[in-house]
C-alpha cells in the first residue's frame, strides 16, 4: 500500500496492545535502539512493551509500568538517545527521568523527578550535542535540564505555551499556543535562528 492511498479490499487488522492503561495514551515513542515502545497516559501510567513481529504478527510484550505522582497525567516522553533513559513530563508540573534498566521500588513507582515548571509540561526532548533534557511548559518556559541537579542550567522564554517540540541534530523547533513555530540551534548555547 503507498502512502495517502487505501485499500478497501484489504482491511488492516489493529492490534491491542496489552495494559495499555485506563485513560487515552498522550504520547507514543520508539527506542531509537530496540524494539522497546513507551506510551505517557493521562492515567498517570509511563508504559514500556518489547514490541516484535513474527510470521506478520505483532507481538507486544509489558516490560515496565511507572506512574507520575497522584496519577497526574503524563503529556509526553522521549528517550535517550541511547534507549537506556525515558524522559517525560506532565500535568504534575514535574520533569521526570525512568531509567529503564534500574528496578523502581514497587512497579508502579514515581520516577527520579530532575526539573520542573510552574505549569504543566506538554513536550520533552534530548540534546544529544550537550547532554541535556529540554521541557516545554503551558508556563512559557523552555528549560534545559542537567539530569544530575534540580535546577535548570537554562531557561527560554516563550511567546506563548508549548504545545509540542522536537529535535534533530543541533535543531529543535517548538510549537507554541499562538500558531508560532520557531527554531532554534542548539549545538551549544541555544538561541533562535
């Protein structure tokens, strides 16, 4: 099937990942290294599945489950650019880091919180040129954040709330409440293009 084309003859068979929570599923990312999946919910749930396919089947397999604090929803995640860290944010103002590989006390713990803002954080991202976590918040804040202290090692002000963002390269543009898209370089001290 080419893309922007159906095929009525051929319906595509959906398949149900299993406990993919109570609530809708905010965000949806890949490892860039694995097969691993990680959905953020607005039940509060951060969700991991090893995710593989065999004979045309899917198979999706429940590796992990954290939670945000109070079942606050989750709004978004990334990964580190070597698929070991997740990152996400959330209703609960907080910036979140889920280290996959380490066992949480209970399997629905509260992931190490590393940042937060004064409202919600709606998008995270990873600058892989300098290390560092970016959130963007309904507070009009871009953060970046050292994942080793509670502070942010730097702070944008936005126009509006952050509604999305994402990162390629030294790249990142963010979307915002008023209809803006800007872009920046974040090769090493971000600034607008």
């Amino acid at each position: 099937m080419a893309f922007g084309t159906s095929s009525l003859s051929q319906p595509q068979k959906d398949y149900d990942v299993p406990q993919a929570g109570n609530d809708g599923i905010s965000s949806l990312n890949w490892s860039p290294t694995s097969n691993l999946l990680v959905s953020s919910n607005w039940d509060g749930g951060i969700r991991c599945w090893d995710v593989q396919e065999q004979g045309g089947q899917m198979n999706a397999t429940p590796k992990a489950q954290a939670n945000h604090e109070n079942a606050s929803p989750v709004l978004c995640s990334t990964f580190s650019p070597d698929g070991s860290t997740v990152f996400t944010g959330g209703a609960d103002k907080a910036v979140r880091m889920w280290s996959l590989g380490q066992q949480l006390s209970t399997p629905n713990s509260v992931p190490q919180q590393i940042g937060a803002h004064n409202s919600p954080v709606k998008a995270v991202g990873f600058l892989q040129s300098t290390n560092l976590i970016v959130s963007g918040g309904w507070d009009k804040k871009l953060n970046f954040w050292d994942a080793r202290s509670p502070n942010p090692v730097g702070s944008i002000d936005l126009p509006e709330r952050c509604y999305d963002l994402d990162v390629r390269g030294n790249v990142m543009v963010v979307a915002t409440a008023d209809k803006q898209v800007l872009i920046y370089d974040v090769s090493g001290q971000p600034r607008e293009y």
